[in-house]
C-alpha cells in the first residue's frame, strides 16, 4: 500500500530528527555515488525537475515544477510531490509533499552545515522573507540554537511579518539593519536575488550561510566576502558548475579554484573547521538530501500510524 503523507506530515517531524537524518546520510563516503544531479526539461508552463538517489533501503525521486507565472493565477510558483520507492523490489512505498519536504530539506542541510562550521552563536540574521525564511527562523527555533534574530528583506511589509512570526515562536525578531548583519554571528540568505544582497564587510568570524540559488549567474554573496574565509559546499562538483557565489568567487580571485571543502569531509572530520575565520557554507540543495527527509518522514509516520514498511 502507498502511503500518503502530506505538507502537515512533513512538518510534524521534529527538527532534530530532520538535522540527525541529514547528517548522517552526509557524513556517509558512498552518499554523493548514490545521489544524481538536477536535471531539468522546458515544459510549456515553466521547467520540470527531478532529483533521484537511493540507499540500500529507500530510493526516491523528487519531481518539482517552477511555473514562473503561476503567482498571476493565484497558484504556487513551486509545486512537486516527492515518490519514495523499495530500493530492492522498487515499488513505491510512499508519495509526499515536496514543497514542505524542500522547505525543511534545505533549513536542515543549512542548520547541519552551521554545526559543522561551529554551532550557532549570538544574533541570527534572516535575508530574505520566502518560505525558506520562515524554515531556517522556525528551525533554528526548535533546535534552541538561537533566540534574536533580524529580518532583512527589500518589502517592509513582508520584513515585519516574518518578524512577528519570529515573536510568535517566543523569540526576540526585529526588522534589521546593514549593521546589524554586520555584527551577527550568523547570517543566512534565503532569497531569489541574482546580484549579492549582504555586504562584504559582515563580522571576520561570522558563519554565513547562502541557499537561495542553484544557478551559476546568481550571486547572494560579494565575491570580497570569500577572501580569507573557509568555505564549505555540499559537492565541490555541485558547487563548479551550479553555485554562483563559489563560481563568481573564484572568477574574482577571492577564491582559489581548489579551496572549498566538501561538507561530507567536515563531517567525518577529514579536515579541520577554524573558529576564528569567517565561515561560508553554500549549499544548492542535492537528491541525497530530499531522500535523507523523505526517510526520515516514512520512518516517523509509519512508526506513528502503525504499519509495518
């Protein structure tokens, strides 16, 4: 039987187990082997994308669809559903929400890469007022890893309601200025912005993390913010070919071309992370980790509806 699990399923997870499942699937050597990448087809209304990987147990595709002018109708700009399949006979097991899974798919990843850059300290600074905003604030939240934030956004509007919603969740959330995100401990992008959106003089210790794109002419980071920091990427080949700000990076020379590390290597402790520079995680979201969430959502909700997978 397949079983359904919707956005309010996803959500319903706690975040350590989200962050635990991620973690544990990147500090495997064998998990970037098993997890392909995006690929993309024109569809009349926009662009199709799949995202497939396995394990020994679980194999699933992500199928998202981007129609840019969804929002004049009334309708999302990102719908999906994610498909989890047996990995050994491959029927499929179970059909999900993508959207919620992307959403704490991608603050997930970001909270796994701010532990392994350090662990969050001080005041957080949230850019941006997408959903993924509201997923990395919420997250971070839950995990009690930090309680005052500021929001920074280009519409006041949009900027105080994910700061109300921050106060809603207990927390100190104000909307912020450029000095605030100069003197924060953590900073986090979450925007569609193609050209940088913080400046490059943030604090020379702060961790900073970039999510909000995955093509190589998108930029939410100055390529002056690289110079001296250690930077960390999910995939160094993910990273040449669809993160702008690694990209953009080293095409200024703020960058050497072989400086990023892998986030699988920080994990396992390959190499070592220097409190005392300033801290780059950019991720643009891989398979492994739609399938990291996706088990971790089957494995919860089937645990709570008691069924036996």
């Amino acid at each position: 039987m397949i079983q359904q699990f919707t956005g309010d399923d996803v959500l319903a997870v706690p975040a350590e187990r989200v962050v635990a499942g991620i973690r544990r699937a990147g500090a495997d050597p064998w998990t970037l082997e098993r997890s392909a990448a995006r690929s993309g087809f024109q569809a009349p209304g926009g662009e199709l994308l799949l995202m497939p990987a396995a394990d020994e147990r679980l194999t699933g595709v992500k199928i998202a669809t981007i129609a840019p002018d969804n929002p004049s109708r009334q309708l999302p700009r990102v719908q999906g559903v994610y498909v989890l399949f047996d990995s050994s006979t491959l029927s499929a097991v179970a059909v999900i929400d993508a959207v919620e899974l992307t959403a704490v798919r991608t603050a997930g990843v970001s909270m796994v890469g701010i532990a392994a850059l350090g662990g969050a300290r001080g005041r957080t600074a949230i850019v941006g007022t997408s959903v993924q905003a509201r997923a990395h604030l919420r997250m971070l939240v839950e995990l009690g890893w930090c309680k005052d934030f500021t929001v920074h956004g280009r519409r006041a509007e949009a900027v105080e309601g994910l700061a109300a919603y921050g106060r809603s969740l207990g927390v100190e959330a104000q909307p912020g200025t450029t000095a605030d995100l100069e003197t924060a401990g953590v900073v986090i992008c979450c925007t569609s912005a193609s050209t940088p959106v913080v400046p490059d003089t943030l604090a020379p210790d702060v961790i900073v993390v970039a999510v909000g794109s995955h093509t190589p002419t998108a930029a939410e980071l100055p390529a002056g913010l690289f110079k001296d920091a250690q930077v960390v990427v999910e995939s160094k080949t993910a990273a040449t070919t669809e993160a702008g700000d690694v990209i953009q990076a080293v095409a200024a020379g703020t960058l050497a071309a072989d400086a990023a590390l892998e986030l699988g290597a920080v994990l396992r402790g390959d190499v070592p992370i220097d409190p005392t520079k300033r801290r780059i995680f950019k991720s643009v979201g891989m398979a492994w980790q739609d399938l990291a969430v996706a088990t971790t959502v089957f494995e919860s909700e089937i645990s709570k509806r008691g069924l036996a997978n």
